[in-house]
C-alpha cells in the first residue's frame, strides 16, 4: 500500500557554493541538511572552471551522491537542488539542476517555487520555435534567458527574471560564476553565507541555501538574506548584487514557519523555533482548555506543544511516538488493520494517556482524515478526553506559490466549519490559531511581510486559470 500523508507537502531546497576545492562536497552536505524540503530526486552541478557537469537521480540525498559520484564533480563552483514536485511529473526527467548550452554559453540552473506565468511563456515560446525537454516549471528560464536578446549573461538573467510571475528562489552556474536570486515578494526563502578562508592564499567560500541549517554542516556564517527582486553574482571579481526589479510588496510565505522550515534554522530573518513556540503560547492564550497533559503530534506540532504547555502551565508529555523509518510504501496484512498508515507511522504511549484529559498539538489539518485517526488512536489508548489544538488558522484554499496543495474541494476547512470539523475529527473540542494571532506570533510587520493566501483566499498575486481568482492586493488588505 502507499502510505499518503495529509500535510502539505515541501517544496524544494536548493544550495550553491563559490570557492572551495571541495565544492560538490558542500553541496552535498548542505542538500542533506535540506532533505525535508524535498525527497523525489536530488542533483549537483559542479564546475572547474571549463565544465559543468551534473549528476541527478530519483532519491534520497545520501543514497544518490556516493563517494564516486562525488568524484566526478570536480570544481571549485557547485549549485544543488532537492525536489518534491510542485509542478511537472516526478520523472527524473523533471529533477534539477537543469543544464544546457544555449548562446549565452553553459549554465546549469535549479529553482525553489511556482513561476505562475510559466505555461504562458512556455506557450509563446514554442510559438517561436523552443523545443522543451521537461514539463517543469523551471525550464522555461533558461529558455528566456537563451533567447534574450541581451549580450551579457548577467542582463539577460535580468532580463528573464522580470518576466517571471509567482515564487522563485533560484541558483545558476556557469564554468566560473554562481547566481543567486529572489521573486521580487520574496515568497520563499534564500539566504547568503561565508566560510572563512582557511589560509592566506584561499579565499572566503560563499554559500547560499534554502535555509541556514544547510550552513551548519559545512561550517559556514550566516550573513543575510538575499533581499526580494535582488541578484547577486559571485565571480573572481567578487560578489555584486544588483536589484532586477523594483521592490514590491513582501509576500514570504508564512506557512515555512508553521511547518516547512526546520526549526534549528533562521528564515525571513526569524529564528523558526521561536515563532513555533510563539505559536503555541500564542494558541494557548486565545483557546484555553482544561485538562491533564499537552500532547504533540510529532515531529513538526512538537515545538507548539512546548509553547502551549509554558503558556497554560499543563504538563507536556510524549504520549505519541513516531517511527522515523516509514517508507513510501508498505505491505500490510490481508486482513485490513483498521488505520494501518497512521500506525505505521504514530503510536501512542498508553501510560501516558490512559485516564488523561489531553490536548493534543498539531501544526495543520488539511484533509481531516489523519487528525480523525489520530483522535480515534489517543482514545483507543485510554484518553479520557481529546481537545485538537491547531497552531494555524484554517486552510481554506490552495497555494500557487510553491507549495503542494489539494485542490480546494479537499481542504476539509473550506467545506465545513470548525464545529463540523471537530464533529468529523470526534474531538472534545477543537481550536484554530486566529489569523491575527499567527501574524503576531511570526513577526509580520516587524521586518517582514507576509503571505497568508492558504488561511484567507487572498492571494498577493493574480494568479490565473484557479477557480478562486482575486484581484491583486498587497499583503495585509
Ligand atoms: Fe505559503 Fe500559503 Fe502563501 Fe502558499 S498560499 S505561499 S503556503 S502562505
């Protein structure tokens, strides 16, 4: 059987290095540190100057980039990317870093986001002539920035970049540069970092990644983000940073701080396991129970979980333990065993829970059906009561920003209210994270703007061809 899971699902994470003889080595490092981002196919692209070369598979980081591979990727440049697709079939065929050799020489490029606009360039493009290997997203970049009709490589990306719509953070090679660049709203995270030169003749090793946990295993400093509409390139010059577009309302997606992001890591300038646990103070005060012990659902409701227990002054207890070690799929018995997929990843702890009134802390519901198993479990276990406590508002319409989604028919909050909800979940009672209370929790406002489409339908962007169109509006209408 497959095991499905009812949380939104990751993006993608990429990584590049400038600088260091080991350069697909970091890559690799850093892409490891970014496995939760994405777990279909993983690729590096290295460069020694004259080649680029370039390695992807469906896959697991660490089963992908043995120490052979890694030795056929020479070069002191490398850019990597991770991937759960968004847009595009999962072949590997639509994995990343995409290389090509266009007019404005080699380059390999990898993307995090939705180009919302790209079926429309793809559409014209073909209508001149472009021939697309891929389905993805991402490739109609480097169709851009191969037909732009710019000299220089660095304005033609310019260029490209402008005529892109929606969510990108993006990194290119080239045999001796790395790129790195940001949507003009900022939707999803990238950030700049530097290893010291070990020696005098060796310069400074320049990173950038998804998120600074990826800076952690390679030893390198955070040093900022890369700014919404900026791009910077580092070559044997240095680095420059030039901005390609005007500045726009920023739009960076809220929901890395509720789940995506790991939360040893900075994201939007915000350290995430302090807003996590903002999140839950924050919970606790608005939706007050009471009861026995805070219960997690873990991994990602844990660090809430700690925040509401503070707050409310109950007790936290791991009355569910999860198994790290569920693959995609699974064989399960002939005879059916009632909620087999949830159990093969959660069990609960009976002593903990029997005769207790719990509240139990989860990060989302998107479809109900894994919150009602996991109610159904925390009862069978003993629980006298189950009180659901959401450390987000509802989501009630899909994103077009990166972020896998089920079409809106399937978001159970858009379909029902709370009460229904907590009726289908049989939950005591149930409470959701106000929209108010997430921004205050996330710092919007406080050196960062936020997107927060998939609780209020408003989207920051037209988005075009979705069922709930909305005018273009900045962040905060
Ligand atoms: Fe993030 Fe939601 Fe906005 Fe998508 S719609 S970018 S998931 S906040």
């Amino acid at each position: 059987m497959l095991i499905e899971s009812d949380k939104l699902r990751e993006e993608c994470g990429v990584v590049a290095i400038y600088g260091h003889p080991e350069a697909s080595k970091l890559a690799y490092l850093s892409l490891y540190a970014l496995q939760h981002r994405g777990q279909e196919s993983a690729g590096i692209a290295a460069s020694d100057g004259e080649r680029v070369r370039l390695h992807k598979e469906m896959g697991l980081v660490s089963d992908i980039f043995t120490a052979d591979v890694l030795a056929s990727l020479p070069g002191s440049l490398a850019i990597g990317h991770t991937r759960y697709s968004t847009t595009g079939d999962s072949a590997l065929l639509n994995a990343q870093p995409i290389r090509v050799e266009c007019s404005k020489g080699r380059l390999a490029l990898a993307h995090n986001g939705n180009i919302t606009n790209a079926m429309e360039i793809r559409a014209n493009l073909e209508a001149q002539g472009s021939i697309f290997q891929t389905t993805s997203d991402t490739e109609v970049v480097v169709h851009l920035i191969a037909r732009s009709r710019e000299e220089t490589l660095v304005a033609a990306m310019a260029d490209s970049l402008r005529r892109l719509e929606g969510a990108f953070s993006l990194v290119m090679i080239t045999p001796d540069r790395i790129f790195a660049a940001r949507d003009p709203r900022g939707f999803r995270p990238l950030v700049m970092g530097r290893i010291p030169g070990q020696a005098a003749h060796r310069a400074d090793t320049i990173v950038f990644a998804s998120e600074t946990c990826a800076f952690d295993l390679v030893g390198a400093i955070y040093e900022r983000e890369v700014k919404p509409g900026e791009l910077i390139i580092v070559g044997p010059e240095g680095a420059h940073s030039r901005f390609y577009a005007a500045q726009q309302p920023q739009s960076s997606c809220v929901f890395e701080h509720v789940y995506f992001s790991r939360p040893d890591s900075l994201v939007f300038g915000k350290a995430v396991q302090e807003t996590r646990d903002e999140m839950g103070r924050q919970l606790a005060r608005e939706a007050p129970v009471d009861a026995d012990i805070v219960v997690p659902v873990p991994d990602s409701g844990v660090t809430a979980a700690m925040g509401f227990s503070h707050e409310s002054g109950i007790p936290l207890q791991f009355g569910l333990i999860r198994n790290h070690y569920v693959g995609r799929t699974f064989i399960e018995p002939e005879q059916r065993v009632r909620d087999f997929g949830v159990k093969l990843k959660l069990n609960p702890v009976r002593h903990v829970l029997a005769g207790k009134r719990v509240v139990l802390i989860d990060d989302s519901i998107v479809r109900g059906t894994t919150s009602r198993k996991i109610v159904r479990m925390v009862r069978d276990a003993g629980a006298k009561e189950v009180h659901m406590r959401i450390s987000c508002p509802p989501t009630v319409s899909s994103c077009y920003y990166g972020v896998d989604t089920p079409s809106k028919n399937q978001l159970i909050a858009a379909n029902k209210s709370v009460d229904e909800i907590r009726e289908y979940i049989c939950a005591d009672s149930l409470a959701y994270l106000s929209l108010e209370g997430l921004r205050r929790a996330a710092g919007d406002g406080n050196g960062v703007s936020y997107c927060t489409a998939c609780y209020t339908g408003k989207y920051p962007t037209n988005v075009v061809g979705v069922d709930e169109i909305q005018p273009a509006m900045a962040v905060g209408d």
